[in-house]
C-alpha cells in the first residue's frame, strides 16, 4: 500500500531554501535544500549510483543538496528512490514558493526529440496502464518499440527540414 503524499513534512521553507522530510513504513528521507548554494552535496540514500546522480545534480546545478535515506534496501532500492524522488520534489516546490522572478523560456531549436527520449528512456521501463499513478499523473501514453523508432526519425527529419 502506498503512504498518501500528504505525509510529507515541511520543517522550514524561506529564502529558497526547503527541509522536508517523510517517513513510511518502507523509508524515512529528510533532504535539505538551497537553491541559492554553491553546488555542495551530502547524500546518502543507500543506493550508491543514486547517490552519484544526485551529487552530480547538486554540483552541476550549483545548488546545495543533503539528503539522508533509510529504507528497506533488503527488499530492494525502490522504495528508496521512489520516496527519496517525492521528497526532493517537494522540497523544490517548498524552496521555489511563488516562483517570483522564475521565467519560462523556448526555441524551435530546442532538442525537443532528446526530451522524448529521455521521457520514454528514464521513466517507462515497463508498461503502465490506465489508473497507475504514474500514467495519470505524467499523462504519459505508452507506445510501443516501432512507434517510437518512427516518432525519432519523423523529429529528427523535421530538424532538418527547419
């Protein structure tokens, strides 16, 4: 059964910066958070190339990052990451506010194939259905092999063709 978002806990939220933490019957996750820091990053999840990930994200996107996980890795990390994901949103959302002075930006030469892929790559392994939360919530249809082999070559032609 999954623990309902709502047991995410704010501990301070002010000056871009967020503490949240959540605790499960699988997972505890506390992450501090400070967009305005200088790309320093303490983690520890558990899952050793997470880990890696997240420091990269940190360092590479200059902001300060501290994460501690503690899950039920004997079963598998997937608690663990899942939970550790949901806070780390949360604690952006929190450290983010109203989003004052945050601007969208776009370009027809925006790599918007590569978005695809990393979509199609990072997040749909296997297949959801109707009702997964994670279909619902990404609105994300599922194609199959040879549909998405086509959409790259129809993107990348229309690159192209620009």
């Amino acid at each position: 059964m999954t623990t309902p978002l709502v047991t995410i806990a704010v501990q301070m939220s002010n000056d871009r910066r967020a503490s949240v933490s959540r605790e499960t019957r699988e997972t505890t996750v506390t992450i501090s958070l400070d967009l305005d820091g200088e790309g320093t990053a303490s983690i520890d999840t558990g899952v050793g190339f997470f880990d890696h990930l997240l420091s990269s994200l940190a360092h590479h996107g200059l902001f300060d990052l501290e994460v501690r996980t503690r899950g039920d890795l004997g079963v598998d990390e997937h608690h663990s990451v899942e939970d550790t994901a949901l806070v780390l949103g949360a604690a952006f959302a929190e450290a983010l506010g109203d989003r004052a002075g945050i601007v969208r930006f776009t370009s027809p030469e925006a790599a918007a194939e590569a978005a695809e892929t990393l979509l199609r790559n990072g997040l749909v392994p296997r297949t959801f259905g109707a009702g997964h939360p994670l279909a619902d919530s990404l609105r994300l249809t599922v194609r199959n092999a040879d549909e998405n082999d086509r959409l790259i070559a129809a993107a990348s032609q229309r690159g192209k063709d620009a």
